[in-house]
C-alpha cells in the first residue's frame, strides 16, 4: 500500500462544473495535508492547506479532510480550463523527521 | 522575499560526465527535499534534509546520486557518471522545520544526458 494514493486520471470535467479530486493516506498519526497544482513544465504550487476535520474553503476551492476515514478531497467549483494541470495530494508522516509525502497526483482536464 | 532558487535552469551533459546542480532555499527554511521528474511522471524523492538530523536517503536511486547541505543552508545534488536514464526535472523544495508547513518548491534544473 503506498503511503499517498492518488487517481491517476485523468478526470475529465466541463467547464462550469465541479471537478472532484481525492487522496488516501496510510499514516493514521498524519496531521497536515496539502494540495499542489502543478502545471506542465512548471513547478507544484500550493493552493490549499487543511489541519482539522471538515472543510476549508478559499474562493472556488474547497479542501475536505476526514481524518478517521484517512481522507483528503480537493473540490474546485464552476472549473474552468484554466485549472487544467495536475494536483498533487500531500501529507506530512507522524515521525520524528515530519517528511513530506507526496501521491502521484490526478490530471484535470477541464473542457470549454 | 526570495524563492528557492535552483542552478543552473538547464544542463546539458554527455554521458559518464558528473553534474552538479544547487538549490539556494528560502532564507530560515530548515527543511530541504530533492526531488526527480522524469516526462509526464510523478515527483521521485531522493533525499530530505531536516536541520542536524541525519539526511533520509531512501530515495537516491543508487551510489552514483550524492547530496550536501553546508551550514544548513545550501544543497548540492551531484550526479556521478550520469546515464542517459538521469535525464529529468531535479526540483528542490524547502519549509520551515514544524510539520504544519508546506513545501516551495524552486524552478528546477532540467538534466538532459546525451
């Protein structure tokens, strides 16, 4: 089991619609969750942080995190084809050492 | 303030040549990971260093992949007797130390072994 599963994809959506991205984890002590976009040819970049149980909006982005379940979703509301790209999920591991793991991410495509 | 910065932005090199490539991280950052994209491929980790913890390794493919980190602040990634199979995106990342913080992530250094 890897410690980050990710969908590969890719999840196609039209635009205007809800695109739903999701993410397992297998540290049950995990306590910090992330979301990247990373566009092609371009470095991940940060769009949403989650500690607690519960949603967390930010403008048309909404990150879920059930942590009983081991379940972090990303919800992008009215896509458009802008948000095209991959996102990728990431958790940091109970350990001493607090590393950052990273799934393979999903590939969104949004369509006009 | 400045980002991670990575160097060079693109190295071409021939096959068996050693490379270097260097990560500048965000100025208090104390955490700093190395990372490998191969086209159309997920992040590979190669090695995470965390203040003066020893580095976690597990991810260098193999004794040819080496890095450093002086006076916590700079990395260097050396690549020995580069094959054509090392040929990808390196990205450098850093955070501060507390496991809340997110990682950002430089521009990379594209390696293409010929």
């Amino acid at each position: 089991q890897k410690e980050v599963e990710q969908n590969s994809g890719p999840l196609s959506v039209p635009e205007g619609a809800i695109a739903s991205l999701n993410c397992t984890y297998s540290d049950r002590g995990s306590q910090s969750f992330f979301w990247y976009r990373q566009y092609s040819g371009k470095s991940p970049e940060l769009i949403m942080s989650i500690y607690s149980n519960g949603d967390k909006e930010d403008g048309r982005f909404t990150a879920q995190l059930n942590k009983a379940s081991q379940y972090v979703s990303l919800l992008i509301r009215d896509s458009q084809p802008s948000d095209s790209a991959t996102y990728l999920c990431a958790v940091h591991g109970s350990s001493n050492t607090g590393k950052l793991i990273f799934g393979q991410g999903t590939t969104l495509q949004v369509k006009p | 303030g400045a980002g991670v910065s990575q160097s060079p932005s693109n190295k071409v090199t021939e096959k068996g040549k050693d490379v270097e490539l260097r990560c500048d991280p965000i100025s208090g950052h104390t955490a700093l990971y190395w990372y490998r994209q191969s086209l159309g491929q997920g992040l590979e980790f190669l090695i995470y260093f965390q203040g003066n913890s020893a580095p976690d390794k597990s991810g260098l493919p193999s004794d040819r992949f080496s890095a450093e980190r002086t006076g916590g602040s700079v990395s260097t990634l050396t690549i020995q007797r580069t094959q054509q199979e090392d040929s990808a995106v390196y990205l450098c990342a850093s955070s501060f130390a507390s496991g809340d913080s997110p990682l950002h992530f430089g521009n990379g250094t594209r390696l293409t072994v010929t």
